[in-house]
C-alpha cells in the first residue's frame, strides 16, 4: 500500500480572494493489466485537522482519472491511499486552479512532489520519460528498470502522462529505446502533444527480417493533427502556447549516415511517417518534425493536414516528401532518395538531392537560405533553385534540369 500527501498547502486570501478555489487531481494507472483503487481524502488545516472531502474509485489498466475538488480554504492538504498491488503504478497530480479556471503555478504538484507522510518524496525517473525496449519481458511500466516492450505501450504513456494532459505540448513527452530494439508494430502519435522518440543506438520500427535490418512488413508512424485539440490548451493564455512537435531518432549524431543508414547508429522506419488530420472542418494546423540521425524507408505522407509542417533532417536518408505544406527548414548531411513535392527550403548542406524536386518558395526562415555543397543525381528541378557555385557544378554537370528561376550564391562570374 502507498500513503501519498501533498502535504499542507497554504492559501491565503490576497486583497480578499484566495489564489486556488478548486483542486484538480490527475490519476494515472501505467499498467495494462492491473487495475488500482484509490481513497482520496481532503483536509481543512484551520487550527484542526478536518476531514471535509472524501472519495474511492477504481481506476481501470491505462485509465486517467481528473476529479475536482473544493479548495477555496485558507489551508488544506489531500492524502491518497493507494492498494499494494497497484501502488508501483499509480501516478498521481494535483493542480491548483482559479475562479478561470486557470493554473496556479505555486500549487502545482506533479507525481514526483506528491509525498508519502514524513516528508520521502515518491521518486519517479522523470514525469514524461519513459523508457521501450523491445527485448524486456513487458508489458513493462516504463521506468529504466521496467521498460515497455512496445514503442506503442511507451507512446500512450507519455503523451496520457498527467503533465501532458494537463499542459499539452509545453510538456515535453520523452520515449528512451534500448539499442537494438525492433519493433514490429505501427504507431500512432494523438495530435496536440511534444514527443521525442529517442534511440540510445540503432533501432527499428518493422520486423528488421531481411537483409542489411531491412523489414519484409513495413511499419508506419502515424502523426495525427488537429486544431482543435491543440485549441483546447491555446484559449488557457501564453503559458500554455507552444506547437506540437515529433523528433524521430537516436542521441548518436554519428558520421554521414546519408547513404549506409542501416549499418551506423541510426533508426530505421520501414515504412511512412503519414501527418493524418483528425479535426473535423479545420486541417491546418502548424506542426514542427525533426528526423535525427535515421533513415525513412518509405517517405512523409500527407493525409489531410493542409498547413505547414516545419521539418528538419540530420544525419538521415528519406526516400519522398510529399505535402504541400512542408518547408525544409534544414536539411543537413541528409539524402532524399525519391521525389519531393512541398511548399518550400531554407537550408540545405552537405546533402544529396536524388529524385526530382517541385517547390514553391526558396524560404528565409532558417537563414542563409539555399543550397550549398551538395550534389544531385540528374533530376528535374521545378521552382526556384538558390545554390552555392559548388553545388551548382554538381547540378549542371549532372545533367539535371532547370524550370524556375536560377540564383548562384558567391559566383564571381
């Protein structure tokens, strides 16, 4: 059994109204297969100690709970009794709120502030870490110790985190795979959230059955988007601002892994990274990708998002881009392999340009904008090209060809 406070908590009234009114309270049971109970009780500290809320629940496998409590009180404090069996499992949040509605910054207590009576913090490694890897026995809670043994698993947990409920894509939801994981699943990513899926060494999504770690069943990443979601923290003030964002990857930057991706310390995903609109009526929303040290098999896919999707790629291999909202913000020590069709570029080095390209803009967003020391396959390049005198050597003696507007950075002819 785990006895979990939040200790007391002042609230004083400040030129007559007191900071907190009600208190919301985010349970979160991590596994998927034991359900837990929990007894929530409420105190007034007004010289006493009184019991003046009190309530238990069952919370099912994967559940998260909110309940709401009364707490414009001078002072309180919330004890919540958890079942041995669940107790390793159960995550619990409380957060202060105003007469608004909104946060109360001071009487914010994630799960690894709430403390068991005497004053031992609950340690939790990190409040949106969670660790997969696909050799653990699983199902796994997600800490070091016990991992996911699904990316999935490991997904749905940070992004149903109490922190990630509670503050959308301000929280920054961390999934750490074990090296040498392979994962033979697709994955879905819910709109509105920050998520970084990040490889201590190589990894892949796909069955890695064939040759070279390649995967005779592709699997997909699933991005979804949706304004509306995103809409429900954005309408709660600044502190609440930020875009969704997905990093794909590994920590290990490594050498060029633009052309033997498979053999370095990179991920591979054997299939498509599709950006797939949930939001009914409204498509455009404005997302931010990172593909870090890794190599998409397949390419990014548009399904239904219509803004702009801000990607950068480094130290990684893409076989197509196809969406007419991307802007390639940086491209760095990359190779596209197939066909790009998207809004526009700002940055492009060391890379190799292989399938023919269609764009609108040559952006300044991610300045100096344009193309420099990379080289082409021979490819039909359709919109406007900015490009150093290097790569433009590359490009004309590649036997490549030109139907937009030429601009040669540094050119002394």
């Amino acid at each position: 059994m785990a006895i979990l406070s939040t200790g007391p908590i002042e609230n004083n009234p400040v030129s007559g109204i007191r900071s907190t009114q009600l208190l919301t309270v985010k349970f979160d049971n991590r596994d998927s297969v034991i359900a837990s109970t929990v007894l929530v009780e409420g105190f007034v500290l007004n010289g006493v100690r009184t019991l003046y809320a009190q309530d238990e629940f069952t919370i099912a496998p994967n559940q998260v709970i909110t309940k709401n409590y009364y707490a414009d009180l001078n002072a309180f404090e919330f004890i919540f009794t958890v079942e041995d069996a669940a107790a390793e499992v159960t995550q619990i949040s409380a957060w202060g709120k105003n007469s608004a509605g909104q946060l109360v910054t001071a009487h914010r207590l994630v799960s690894a502030e709430v403390m068991e009576p005497g004053g031992t913090p609950v340690f939790e490694w990190g409040e949106t870490i969670f660790w997969a890897d696909s050799a653990a026995p699983g199902p796994g809670t997600g800490s070091p110790f016990d991992p996911f043994n699904s990316l999935q698993a490991a997904i749905d947990a940070a992004v149903n985190s109490p922190l990630a409920v509670a503050i959308g894509m301000r929280a920054r939801c961390i999934v750490l795979i074990a090296a040498n994981s392979i994962f033979d699943e697709d994955v879905v990513i819910p709109p509105a959230r920050h998520i970084q899926l990040l490889g201590l060494g190589p990894w892949v999504l796909g069955n890695a059955d064939l040759a070279n770690f390649a995967s005779s069943t592709p699997r997909n990443v699933t991005i979804q988007t949706s304004q509306a979601a995103e809409d429900v923290y954005l309408v709660q003030g600044p502190a609440f601002d930020a875009r969704p964002v997905t990093v794909i990857g590994t920590f290990d930057d490594g050498t060029s892994v633009s052309t033997h991706t498979n053999y370095t310390g990179g991920a591979i995903i054997s299939g498509n990274i599709t950006f797939q609109n949930v939001a009914v009526g409204d498509p455009f929303t404005t997302i931010e990708f990172q593909l870090l040290n890794a190599r998409v098999v397949g390419g990014i896919v548009q399904s239904g998002h219509m803004g702009n999707l801000n990607v950068y790629l480094y130290h990684g291999r893409i076989n197509t881009m196809v969406h007419t909202g991307i802007n390639i913000q940086r491209m760095v020590d990359s190779q596209s392999d197939g066909i790009i069709n998207v809004r526009g570029y700002s940055h492009i080095t060391n890379s190799n340009i292989m399938g023919s390209v269609t764009v609108t803009l040559a952006l300044a967003d991610v300045p100096p904008t344009g193309i420099f020391s990379s080289q082409f396959s021979t490819i039909t390049w359709t919109g406007p090209l900015t490009l150093d005198s290097a790569s433009n050597y590359y490009f004309v003696n590649s036997g490549s060809t030109l139907t937009g507007t030429k601009t040669i950075l540094f050119s002394l002819a």
